[in-house]
C-alpha cells in the first residue's frame, strides 16, 4: 500500500488572518525608538508607510521623484497601485516630510532613484521580505508581539484611524485605493449591515 507524505500545514504554530493596525500609542513609541536610535532611514520609511497606507510591494519600489518636486518634498502624491494599476493619492504630513528630507540629505539620493535602496547588491531597492522584517522590528520596539503585526498593520493602521473618527467608509475606500467598497468593508474588519447602514447615511 502506496504512503502519502502528509506536509505540515505552512501556518502551523502561526497568527493568521488579519493583521491589527497600529494604536497611536505604538505609534509615537515607535518614532521615539527610532528617533534615539538616530535611525533616519527607518524613521522616514515609518512615517511614510503610516501616511500613504500603501501595500508593502509599493512601499518599496517608491522613487525619489515620486513624493519629491526639486528639492521639496511634496504634501501629496499619487502612485499606481502594482496590485490594482489604479492610481491612489495619499498625504504627507509634516513630521513625514521632515524625515524623508533628514534621509533625503543623508543618502544623497536623486529623482530617478529609489527611495529606500536595497544594501544587497543584487536588488535595486528593499525587497517585501525585507520591509517584513523592519516591521517585526518596529513593532518590538513598541514593546508588542511582533508576530501578530506585519505589513498590513502598516497599510490598515491611518485607514483604520479615520474611519473610528469619521464613519467615512467611502472616504476610507479611496485613501486605500479599494474598487469595491466590499474590499473597504473587509479589510477594516467591520459588519455588512453597519457598512451599509453608515455608507447610506454619509451619501451626498
């Protein structure tokens, strides 16, 4: 009789299903870390993961030119979502431009380039495993279980903030660049019958 190799599930011993987004609390903990570790790169990298509440493949492959006119760092930006290819606006709050200069003016970077340039030679900016580390990282200097936390928590943390002070959902669907405010729905974790009760009650 023939034996069938049974494989380990891949998310045996793991946390799944959504990431939660960060509490304000984690985040200024977290600024606080890296700005006394004088980790600039992280820092802007932080920061704008929060305000552009972009997915960790676009994070990455952001160019200087992207969020930057001259020598100024702009207070909003537009990029094409890879997942999607539907373009999505995001802002740039201050203490984010700050630190995106302060890196800016530390790594010498130009319009073209990447903003977040791999250390490996062989790849041209940092990879999505990588980020995925950096968050890990992030989130135990906030003192938190860093496997509950990933790049997810990144994108949902803003996201998640505004909708808990507006009752926007469709606000909320185009700061994620979401087609379906099914998508929108989901991903903040909240019911159907409260989605649809709260977008009838924001239409215009």
């Amino acid at each position: 009789m023939e034996t069938i190799n049974k494989r380990e599930a891949w998310n045996k011993g793991k946390l799944v299903g959504q990431k939660p987004p960060l509490k304000p609390k984690d985040i200024w903990a977290i600024r606080i870390h890296l700005q006394n570790a004088h980790s600039v790169r992280n820092l802007a990298m932080f920061n704008l993961a929060i305000d552009s509440k972009l997915r960790g493949c676009d994070l990455v492959s952001l160019r200087v030119r992207d969020i930057t006119h001259g020598n100024q760092v702009l207070s909003r930006a537009m990029v094409i979502q890879k997942k999607t290819q539907r373009p999505v606006q995001f802002e740039l709050t201050e203490p984010t431009r700050s630190a995106v200069s302060a890196w800016l003016e530390k790594s010498h970077l130009q319009g073209d380039q990447f903003l977040f340039p791999s250390r490996v030679a062989k790849s041209p900016h940092v990879s999505t495993r990588q980020y995925a580390r950096i968050v890990h990282y992030w989130a135990e200097s906030a003192g938190l279980d860093s496997s509950a936390y990933g790049m997810h928590s990144m994108r949902r943390t803003k996201a998640t903030l505004v909708y808990k002070r507006t009752k926007n959902l469709r606000a909320v669907q185009l700061l994620l660049g979401h087609s379906k405010l099914e998508s929108t729905v989901r991903y903040l974790g909240i019911e159907v019958d409260d989605a649809l009760e709260i977008s009838e009650q924001t239409e215009i």
